[in-house]
C-alpha cells in the first residue's frame, strides 16, 4: 500500500507539473524574466538533487516513524479514536494548519530563513519555482514533520494524500496563471491561488511576509498575516523576489550557495520582531 501511494504520489506530481506547465504556456498571466527553457532545466537539476537527497536520508526513517507512531497508537488523532474518511479530512487540515507555522517560522527565525531564501531567490515565478527548495530546507522540513507526525499522529494514508495535495497545490500557485477577478475573489476566502500566493514572493515586505498558508488560505486571515488583495495588473508592476542579486534568477551555484551568503538577512531580522 505505502508504495503504491507513493507511486500516485509521483504520478500526481508528474501530471500536475504538465497541467500546469501547459496553462501557463498558453494563458501566461505576467512576463517572465530569462528564458524559460533554462528556468526549467535548472529547476528540474535542483529537484532532481533534492528527490535523490530526500529519499537517500528521509524517505524510509520518515515511513518507518509513521508506521512506528501509528502502531503505538500516539498523537491527538488516535486519541480522539478518528478514523476512515472523517480522519483523512481532519488530518490535511491540521497538518495544513502546522504547514502554516512552519512556513511562518522560515520567514521569522535567521537560521531557516538562510536556507528558505534560495527558494525566495528567483525574481519570476512559475511553475518550475515549485521545485527551487534548498536541499537544507528540505532536510529541516523533514524533521518539522516527524514532530508534526508524533503531535497529531495521522494515518499513513492521510499523511501521503496531506503531501500529494501539498505538491499539487505548490505547482498550482506557482505557476504563472491566473483566475478572473470574480472567481479569485471567491476561491482565495478557502484556497490558496496564484495571485494569492505571488503577493508572497513580492520583494515589497508590506506583502511579501504575509500569505503564508498552503492549501487553505483561512489560515492568515486568522492568525493576522494575510497581504491586502492586488490585483494582477499590481503584482505587474512589483519587482518578485529579492532586493539583492537580482540577476541570479536560475543559477545553480547561487541557489546551492544562498545559505552561505549574509545577503538579505536584514529581512529575516526585521521579520523576528513580529
């Protein structure tokens, strides 16, 4: 069962990044600065190195932790007796919800901001952007989860549908379309959209550390980090990214490199005073 959720895991990934690799293609909502074809050979490199790193040193202890922690029955799920599909549901919603935090905490905390800015790095967004993590956040991330996995204790099948809607929905609002006004105002008050979620990577601070969630959107609203609406003739005109080397859109060596740079750190240091 693990690996054929794994495999759907794979299939969803794959499908999705076409998907949206194609809408992008035909219905482009902003210009993207460098060619596109090196955007996404390089970003697909990067996946590339962090797919091998992630399942050489997380992928099994990470499977082995869920079987472990649901066979001694731990976590707040399993003491609330939840089960089947009622389960499934509550589960991605709280993992969404610590998903949240996580994220928030990249932004806030020095240390994980140094390996969170490679991703923050690019200056154009799309759907290759989904795939430029720094190896080093993913590993953090990794051991994020296993508390996330412990606290809450979800089924081994809630937790792979939790991470298959994770990237999905990461392909999603990153790529570079965009929905009618009418039906962006709607979707945005539960979901995460793309013009959601490119406020987020705008280098203007009064935006960009805001817009955290990652499925659902009600998270910010709630917890006082959601970014006034713009609409997408704004975000047009707002430089995304970083304020510093800004010609470093897809370099391989600069992203492997960006934890190690005191480039942009007086951002994280302003946002710990939230």
């Amino acid at each position: 069962m693990n690996i054929d959720l794994d495999t759907g895991r794979l299939i969803v990934f794959l499908t999705g990044f076409g998907f949206f690799l194609a809408l992008e293609s035909l219905l482009p909502a902003r210009h993207l600065e460098g060619a596109k074809y090196r955007r996404l050979l390089t970003h697909s490199f990067m996946a590339g190195v962090n797919t091998l790193l992630v399942r050489t040193l997380t992928f099994v202890p990470m499977l082995a932790w869920l079987v472990y922690v649901e066979q001694q029955g731990w976590g707040l799920a399993r003491w609330l007796g939840l089960s089947g599909w009622l389960e499934f549901i509550i589960s991605i919603i709280v993992l969404d919800a610590f998903d949240y935090f996580w994220h928030r905490a990249n932004h806030r905390i020095t240390f994980l901001w140094r390996f969170h800015k490679a991703h923050h790095a690019d200056t154009s967004i799309d759907v290759s952007t989904a795939l430029r993590f720094h190896p080093g956040e993913l590993l953090l991330s990794t051991f994020a989860k296993a508390t996330w996995v412990v606290i809450w204790g979800p089924s081994a099948i809630a937790w792979f549908l939790f991470e298959i809607l994770v990237s999905w929905f990461a392909q999603a609002h990153h790529a570079n379309w965009d929905l009618p006004d009418g039906l962006e105002r709607v979707v945005r008050r539960i979901w995460v959209t793309p013009r959601f979620h490119a406020t987020h990577h705008l280098v203007d601070r009064r935006f960009g550390d805001a817009n955290f969630s990652t499925l659902l959107s009600i998270w910010d609203p709630c917890f006082g980090t959601e970014a006034n609406a713009l609409t997408q003739a704004q975000i047009k005109e707002c430089d995304l990214g970083l304020p510093d080397a800004r010609d470093q859109t897809a370099s391989f060596r600069h992203w492997l490199a960006e934890p190690f740079s005191n480039q942009n750190l007086g951002l994280s240091k302003s946002r710990q005073a939230d």
